[in-house]
C-alpha cells in the first residue's frame, strides 16, 4: 500500500507519495540536530531581516515571523516544543511550528533560502558558540594549573625520560609542562573559530538565487566578519568542522597526557599524589583501593576525539560537489567530539584543583644519587673537563657504584635558573588573556544556549 503525500515536507510539492515509513525513521536526523535548534531559530530570523531588506516581506510580515520565532525559541528553551513524526529534521520543525503560529509568514520564511545552506549557517554558529566554550573552559584548566604550580614552588620531584628518573624538576614546572600544550590548543580552538566564521546564507541549494538577496545584512545580524565567496562551496565546505575536531583531538592527547602522568604519580610505586575521596573511587571488591578512575576516563576518552575526526574525514572524502546527504553524519561526529572535550576539560579540572601532593615520597625519590649525574657532568665541564670526557668519568663512577651527589635537590633546581615562578605567571597571564577572547566573542544567539546530550530530548508525536 502506498505511503502517505508527505505533508508538511519543505519538498512536499514534489512527490506524489511519502517515504516507506521505515525509511523515514532511517532517514531522519531529528533526534540529533535538535540540539541545532536554538542556531536555526537566530538564523532564520537574521534571514527574515535580510529578506525585509531586500524588500521581499512587508515590515509587518518581518515582525509576525519575530513573534513567531520568538515562540518557538520559548518553547524549545522550556521543554514545551512539540516534534512530529513527519518532522524530517530541526529545520522542518521549526518552520512547520512558525506556519502553525503564523501561516503567512511560515509559507514566506523559506524565500531565497535551501535546507543545503541553511544547514550550513547553523553548524557554523554552532561551532562559533563550541569554540567559544572551549577556550574559556581551556583558560580556566590552564589558570588551575598554574595556580597549583605556585602553591607547589618548594616542592621538588624527579623528572623523567624513558620513564626512568633523570633529573630533579620543581613540581610547579612538571604541572606548567601540561599548561603549555592548552595554551597551543586555544590557539587550534581560535583559528576554528575563524575559519568557522563566515556566512553562508544566500549559497541556495549550490548557485545562489535569482532574488536580490542582502547577504551582508544576514551576516552583519549574526556577526559575521566575512561571506562566503563560492555558493558551491558554501554548502560543500566543512573544513571548519574538520579544523574544530583538529582541535578536539589535540586536547584529548594531551589532556590523555596529564592524566597518564596522574594515574602514575597517584600509585603505590610512585605515591608522589595522595587522591582526596572527592575524586577518587574504590573497588566493589577490594577493601583497600583507592582508584584513579577520572584520570583513567580522561584517558581512555581521547579514542572519542580520534573517532570522531576519523569518521568526518572518512564522510567527506571523494564526495562530488556540491551537497550531498552524507554530510547529514557530520553532526554525529561534531557534536561527539565538542562533548567529549568539554567535559574532559572540566572533569581534569576539577581533578588537578584538588591533587595533593606527598613531600614525604617526593624527598624519599630524590635521594637517587643518580638524579645528579648530569649535574656533576657540567661542574667537570665548568672546571675545564671537555664535555665527552667528563661524561665518561661519571658514567664510569656510576657503573661502578661509587657516584655521589655533589649537591641535594635544592641546590640542582638553584644552579639551573629554572624561573618557575616567572613561568607560572607567564602562563596565568596568557590564560586570563584567554578568558577575555573567549567573553568578546560570545555566542552569536539571542536564543537559549542548545541542550547538552542527554537534556532536552525531542517530544515527538504523531501527525
């Protein structure tokens, strides 16, 4: 028996019949975009303004389509927004809910517009928003870390190669060591932001419109500093996507990194961490345990971000130009990857707030006369000794078992001029640089921020 005319379609016009029901529910990416609808509502009513502009809508048609999106807007924040089954997608949605509040303007919002760059306008304001997030919640990890170097300045620890101790470190240098590699991620997050940050509205399904569209009105009610240049490329394009997972991936391996380097320290071997209860947990069998699970989490996460970007990149290569329905899987992959970063990010955070270190097993570990080896080295060499020959000298006391430290901890740090302090602040700088980047450059929406995975689940009913 024949499916049903798909009423309500945005390309209902054409077919005679709907989709076989169950290649419907296949087809549909409702459940995932939802989270789109906040970015589809802003876009939709920057698009209204470009059309009034235009002269395409009457002024009182352009306040109906406010009035009415602003609605929607209310009813997606609280909960209230009622999805049907016959809702392809968020964008069919919210323009099918507008014609219901306000048929003209609903059969009027769609003038010169195509799901393909819509599609496109909305990811992009997403990841402005995403980018945003991350690189306040990248400066406030940053901040934690270095506020933890200067409480840890006296403190003193091996340093390690190989995994093998090779030197004495300062603890707030070893916690400064894992800084740095944010600091380069929000550098990452920031050119994502860029590259996200042009508008393409007015690209149509591939070749524009015949319509004396406004494209700089769209992009200056949104925020946007450029438009895009090729309308084929405007609805093909995600390298941005792929930049913002670069992104993801780089932060996953090095928060992964610090947490290795925590799942190390807070065992029996090393012991140099003692784990708070508050971000610890313990065994269902095993008395005595006291495990590492957040690090080891944050860890074990970093294989999202690595699957998500390789999934993208797998979507998008060899596709022909310009739109193609494979690229519906680009959100799976984004909204993966950003989740899995923020909530790494605040996770570590949370974590590094509260590590407390053992000076103890820290004093005990630098009693290793090894440690030292280098030191002695270069006082052969400032005597005079040629570096290869002072080197051999110690090697050969070492393998002897008859080397001992010229000096203690204290002293090696000293002789080294390792401006820890200087390096702390230098790092506290550049994180509160980043927290006011991230507050000038808040998300574009006068709408609610989109649900979190989990939250906000779609009601959908039937009709």
């Amino acid at each position: 028996m024949p499916s049903r005319p798909p009423q309500g379609k945005l390309y209902g016009g054409r077919f005679a019949e709907g989709l076989l029901p169950e290649l419907e529910r296949f087809a549909s990416s409702l459940a995932l975009d939802l989270r789109l609808a906040p970015f589809d509502v802003a876009g939709s009513i920057a698009h209204a303004r470009g059309l009034r502009a235009a002269g395409l809508i009457t002024e009182g048609q352009l306040r109906g389509i406010e009035r009415g999106l602003g609605q929607v807007a209310a009813e997606i924040a609280a909960g209230t927004f009622r999805f049907h089954e016959t809702d392809e997608d968020v964008h069919t949605a919210v323009e099918r809910r507008l014609t219901e509040l306000y048929p003209d303007g609903g059969a009027r919002l769609h003038t010169g517009r195509s799901r393909n760059d819509q599609i496109a306008l909305d990811l992009r304001l997403f990841c402005r928003a995403a980018c945003a997030r991350l690189v306040r919640a990248l400066a406030d990890l940053s901040v934690t870390l270095a506020e933890r170097a200067m409480a840890m300045d006296q403190l003193i620890m091996p340093g390690y190669t190989h995994l093998q101790r090779a030197q004495p470190v300062p603890v707030g240098q070893h916690l400064l060591a894992h800084a740095q590699p944010l600091l380069r991620d929000a550098t990452r997050v920031r050119h994502a932001y860029e590259a996200a940050d042009e508008m393409p509205l007015g690209a149509g399904a591939l070749a524009g419109s015949t319509l004396p569209l406004r494209r700089e009105v769209v992009a200056a009610e949104l925020g946007f500093s450029r438009l895009a240049a090729n309308t084929m490329d405007a609805v093909a394009d995600r390298d941005f996507l792929l930049d913002l997972l670069h992104a993801g991936v780089s932060i996953a391996v090095h928060l992964s990194r610090l947490a290795e380097d925590i799942v190390l320290w807070a065992s029996a071997e090393f012991g140099f961490v003692r784990l708070p209860d508050r971000v610890a947990t313990g065994s269902s069998l095993m008395p005595q345990k006291k495990n590492p699970d957040v690090a080891e989490l944050v860890r074990g996460r970093s294989g999202r971000a690595l699957g998500g970007y390789a999934a993208l990149v797998t979507v998008l290569k060899g596709l022909p130009l310009a739109y193609d329905r494979d690229l519906q899987e680009d959100k799976v992959a984004l909204f993966a990857v950003v989740d899995n970063a923020e909530s790494c990010l605040e996770a570590t955070r949370l974590l590094v707030a509260e590590l407390d270190f053992d000076p103890a097993r820290l004093a005990a570990s630098l009693e290793d006369h090894g440690l030292y080896a280098t030191d002695a080295a270069e006082r052969l060499v400032a005597e005079g000794v040629p570096f290869r020959q002072a080197h051999h000298r110690v090697a050969d006391q070492v393998r002897a078992g008859e080397f001992r430290a010229p000096w203690g901890p204290e002293r090696s740090v000293e002789l080294r001029r390792l401006d820890v302090i200087g390096q702390a602040r230098a790092v506290r700088r550049e994180a509160a640089r980043l927290r006011r980047w991230a507050k000038a450059h808040p998300p574009p929406l006068p709408t609610p921020t989109p649900p979190r995975r989990g939250e906000g689940q779609p009601h959908i009913t039937a009709g």
